[in-house]
C-alpha cells in the first residue's frame, strides 16, 4: 500500500519522486530518439519501451498514450529552448550585446539538438496538431516573444537600434537560418556537398547570422 499520510520531503517521498522523475525522463529521452527518427505517425510505444527496457505499461502509466507522450516530448524539447535563452538574462545585458547572445544560443542549441529541428519539421507537416492542442507550448513561445520586445524597446531607446522592429519578425530571422542549416543539412550535402556539421562552416555560419541581424536592427 502507498504510504499516503508521508509528508511532503519526507525521506520517505523523496526517493519515490526521486525514481518517478528518472522514469519519466528515460521515457522521454527514448521517445525522442524514437519519435525524431520516425516521426509520430512511425513511431511505436513497443519500439519505446524496448528502448528503456521497460513496458508498454508504465509508459501509459506516466504519460496516458502515445498522443499525451509525442505531446510531452514535443513540451520538453520546446522547453529547453526557452530554457536555454532564459538563462542568458537578457535584461542585464546592454541591447547589441543581448541580441548578440541571444543569436549565438539560438544557433548552439539547435546545431546540439538536430532532434528537435526534426520534430518541429515533423510537427510541421502535421499542420501543428499538437503544438496546436498543448497550452504549454504556446505559453513558453509566448514567453520568447515578450523577452524580444522588451530587448527591442530597450534597444530602440537607447537609440541602438532602428524603429519599427516587429518582436515575430525578428525571431523568425533568427531562427529561420538556425533551424534550416539543421533541418536541410542532408539534401545540402547531397546537393551542395557541403557538410553543415564541419567545425569551419559552422564557426562561419555563426558569425554571419549573428552579423545579419545585427546590421537589421541598428539604425
């Protein structure tokens, strides 16, 4: 029987939440690799399961269903995003230089995480269905947009950057180039023979994008 009656910290809870926690993020973790690399539609909670050496069942157990867990993924990875671009504190950092920082995250995280670019391509093709469905997601891109018109104000008073910048318009510059030298780099490479994960192009690819949109911005 679940001791109901431990109290919240108790040495009693605590590793319980403890293993909770490890448990969901393995779930997790498994379902990204399987769901980035065969989309929600091929992607199998048996396949997930045999990943994390576990069963169908704890995985409904945590998460409900395939749909809940492909949104939950898609929650997560949408999350680490905005986590990585909260934890610049934008606000203590002069305009040009937040802008800067905000541009060089933008371009490590999705170069370090191609898993995300694919589900977002995934996501995409389904129309959004469950971007769509999740307030969570919308919530936390939300946030995104509000950080950008702060930084735009700022910058726009301090006279460091032009007027007449749109917060959605300059995430998309910023993300766009980010997200398609991931979400592209196999046909580039076909096509092109280029190799987006070579070192050199990346530290170039870096710089131009972070030199793009600061010559958009200034007055």
């Amino acid at each position: 029987m679940p001791d109901t009656d431990a109290p919240a910290g108790s040495p009693r809870e605590t590793p319980r939440r403890r293993d909770a926690d490890e448990t969901r993020r393995e779930i997790l973790e498994a379902a990204i690799a399987e769901f980035s690399e065969k989309g929600f539609s091929g992607g199998r909670v048996d396949d997930i399961a045999a990943r994390m050496r576990t069963t169908k069942r704890m995985i409904y157990y945590y998460f409900g269903g395939k749909t809940q867990l492909y949104a939950a993924v898609l929650e997560h990875l949408y999350g680490a995003m905005r986590d990585a671009e909260q934890a610049l504190h934008l606000d203590a950092l002069p305009p040009v230089e937040a802008l800067r920082r905000l541009v060089e995250v933008t371009f490590d995280h999705h170069a370090a995480h191609p898993e995300f670019v694919r589900l977002v391509s995934v996501e995409n093709i389904h129309e959004a269905r469950i971007v769509a469905a999740s307030p969570t997601i919308r919530a936390r891109n939300a946030a995104v947009i509000g950080t950008l018109r702060d930084l735009i104000a700022r910058g726009e008073a301090s006279g460091a950057f032009r007027p007449g910048l749109d917060a959605l318009d300059l995430h998309m510059l910023i993300s766009g180039f980010c997200f398609y030298r991931v979400s592209n780099r196999h046909t580039l490479r076909a096509i092109f023979g280029r190799d987006q994960a070579n070192a050199d192009a990346a530290r170039r690819h870096r710089r131009m994008i972070e030199e793009a949109v600061l010559r958009y911005v200034q007055p």
